[in-house]
C-alpha cells in the first residue's frame, strides 16, 4: 500500500508543480483513500490543501488543512495551509491561531534551512494578520467597506439590467430571457422567488 500511495503523491506533485491543480488534487485524493496513517496522511491533505489553495478554493483548502493537523499536530506546512487560507477568508483568529501552532512545531534552536524558511513565513503571516485585520478594522470604522459592497451589489447583473431597464436602454423584449421583465419590476419581489 505505501508504494501506491508514495506513487500517487508523487503523480500529485508533479501534476501540482505543472500548474494542472485539479489533477493533482485527484491524485491525492486517490491517495488518501489508500487509507494511509500519520504523517504521510497529513502531507497528502496538506499537499491537496495547496492545490485547492492554487485553485482559489479557500474553505476546501482548510478543512484539508485541518484534516492534515489532526492526523498530525507536528506537521508545520498543515498550519501554513489553514493559515493562508484563513487570511483570504479573513478569518483573523483561526489564521493567527495556525500560524503560531506552525511556529510551536518547529524546533527551538538547530534550524534546518527548510525550517528556516519555514520560520521566516510564518513569522511574516502573523504581521500580515495583524496588518489585514488592521486594515479590515479602519475599513470598517470608515464605512469605506460598506460602500465597497455596495458597490459591488450594485455591479450584479441584475440590477444592471434593472437600472437598463428602468432607462429605458432595454426595449420591452430585448432583454435575454434571465432577465425579463418590466421596468415597474424591483428585485424585492423576485428575493421571494424560489430558488
């Protein structure tokens, strides 16, 4: 069993070091259902962790992430991987609580250079925490990040087409057919349809 996991993480890696990250997180998927034990599950759902963090599936990179802690606490890469995903989701706490659970798993003193490196970022991530969630706060305070999704709720589709409409620059039947309806329409009334 160990060679075909070892096997298929290495298929994994280096379909993840091509750039084909959906491959690759087969491939550790396949892995991992081999139901491999200890470390070498926790470097499959790391290493599946990256590739979902490559693909911008930030909540999936963390439960992997997880998943590769619990299988082994003393595994510092599963702590960078629920970190970076913590920090795109904004997630301050959980991301500040992986980056310092990271740092505990490295050794004290005798570093190796990977460890260093290792150090040296998760270092780094807990000073981005505290910049984005300082920067989140002042946002906040401001009422700029209000605005900001505001803006982007105004940006939808529909309420373009809505605002199109509602100038009349969409003729009656000239709207694709997701969007048909009368300038008198308000998106409050299609909130209530089923979805």
């Amino acid at each position: 069993m160990a060679t075909i996991v070892e096997g298929l993480k290495a298929q994994g890696n280096a379909l993840h070091m091509q750039g084909n990250y959906r491959a690759a997180y087969q491939k550790y998927s396949e892995a991992i259902q081999e139901n491999p034990d200890g470390t070498l599950l926790a470097v499959l759902y790391a290493n599946r962790a990256a590739s979902c963090l490559a693909m911008k599936e930030y909540l999936d990179a963390m439960h992997d992430g997880t998943k590769a802690s619990k299988a082994d606490p003393t595994y510092a890469k599963a702590w960078a991987r629920i970190a970076t995903a913590a920090h795109v989701l904004e997630l301050w706490e959980p991301c500040r609580a992986a980056w310092k659970s990271g740092l505990a798993c490295l050794p004290a003193t005798g570093l190796t250079p990977a460890q260093v490196v290792l150090q040296t970022q998760f270092e780094a991530g807990l000073k981005a925490v505290d910049a984005g969630e300082a920067k989140a706060q002042a946002l906040a305070k401001s009422g700029r990040y209000t605005n900001e999704i505001s803006g982007l709720v105004d940006d939808m589709p529909w309420n373009r087409a809505l605002a199109l409409a509602e100038e009349e620059k969409l003729a009656k039947g000239d709207a694709p057919s997701s969007v048909r309806f009368t300038p008198e329409t308000r998106c409050a009334e299609h909130a209530t349809a089923d979805l």
